[in-house]
C-alpha cells in the first residue's frame, strides 16, 4: 500500500533515516505512530509518552504499518508506569517479533504482537485490558504478564530461567496447551494468579493429551 492508502490520524513528518547504529534511541511523544520504519538500532530503544499516551489511541509497532525491529536491542520499552499521580500507560498497543539483551517491558491496555518476544533477561507486560500471547515468550530470567482489567489469553509457548513465569489476571486465565509448553530452567516458579482483585476469577487449561 502506498501513504495515500492510510489513515493513520497522525500529522506526517519527514523520516528519520534508519541507518545501522548502536545509539540508544528514544520516541516521545502523547501520540504516537510510525510508519513503514526500520529501527535499525542495537542501543536502548524506548516508545515513551510525554506526559501519558491518549488512550483512543492505539500503538501499532506491527508489520501492518512496516514496522521492523532486525538487529536485537539492548532494552525495549513501551510506555510508562503509573508515576506522580499520572496512571499507567493504556493505550492498546500491538508488536512485531522483538530481541533484546536486556528487558522488554510494556505498559498498556490491550497488549497484542505477532512474533516471538525474546530476552536474555525479563519480559514485562503490564496490561489494563485483556493480553493475548499469540507467539512465543523467551526469557533468560522472568517472565510477567499482568492486566489490571482483563483477561490473559495464552494462546503460544512461554520459557523462563530462575526468574520464573507469573500469569496474573484480575479476571481470568485461559491457558491453551495444546503443542505448547509454559516451563522454567533451574528453580524458576511459574505461577498463576486470577482476579487478584479477589471477585471470583478462574484458571483454565486446555489442549490434547
């Protein structure tokens, strides 16, 4: 598709050439939406807000934008912790495969991606709406996946070191198991918690003997 085909909802601003680097690179902004971007970068990479990310807004760091990630990271980061009276970050946020050394971590609502998200450290996603693990999770030391408002839906393979794997929903967990292993290397717990929020969540696994 050409530019003139989307509607992105974003003012257009000339492109930032995407040359190899090792620079850390950040992008600050309330609103935000790259399109058809390399980031060429092995630095530290962060997608902050300004102040907090408007939350009609969704952040598409997809193949459906051209979005691409191909050299492995020092650290990723999406949005930003509740702070200073200012909430966490909420705005739907949908992701391409992702290496990195040190930690991928997202803060915001609906958390999607559409490849695998690999660390040699942790992987933090921190969700107010429902998360959906459509692919992978690899991390050298924990994995955490939390939402404060919805449901996690793992749906793809998740693995571990001592860290361990936490699942915590404040509704419900669904756990597909079929083809897929959630398991942790050396003394890692892996560890589901539902509707922490204490109104009656449920743990669900399901799959083929």
């Amino acid at each position: 598709a050409v530019s003139s085909g989307w509607a992105t909802g974003h003012s257009g601003y000339p492109t930032i050439a995407a040359v190899p680097s090792t620079s850390s690179v950040t992008l600050k902004a309330n609103t935000m939406q790259p399109y058809y971007a390399d980031f060429r970068t092995s630095g530290h990479l962060s997608f902050e807000p300004n102040t907090t990310f408007d939350s009609t807004q969704a952040i598409n760091l997809s193949s459906d934008w051209g979005i691409t990630f191909p050299r492995k990271v020092a650290s990723f980061t999406v949005g930003a912790p509740a702070s200073a009276g200012v909430a966490q970050s909420s705005s739907n946020i949908d992701l391409t495969a992702i290496s990195s050394s040190g930690p991928i971590t997202v803060y915001g609502g609906a958390i999607t991606y559409e490849g695998a998200l690999a660390s040699d450290q942790d992987v933090l996603l921190y969700g107010t709406k429902d998360i959906t693990l459509g692919f992978a999770i690899s991390a050298g030391d924990s994995a955490l996946v939390q939402t404060s408002g919805g449901d996690v839906l793992a749906n793809a393979g998740i693995s571990a070191g001592a860290g361990g794997i936490t699942l915590k929903a404040s509704k419900d967990i669904l756990v597909n198991t079929s083809t897929k292993t959630i398991a942790t290397s050396g003394s890692g717990d892996i560890v589901f918690w539902a509707n922490s929020g204490g109104a009656g969540g449920e743990v669900d696994t399901g799959g083929t003997s």
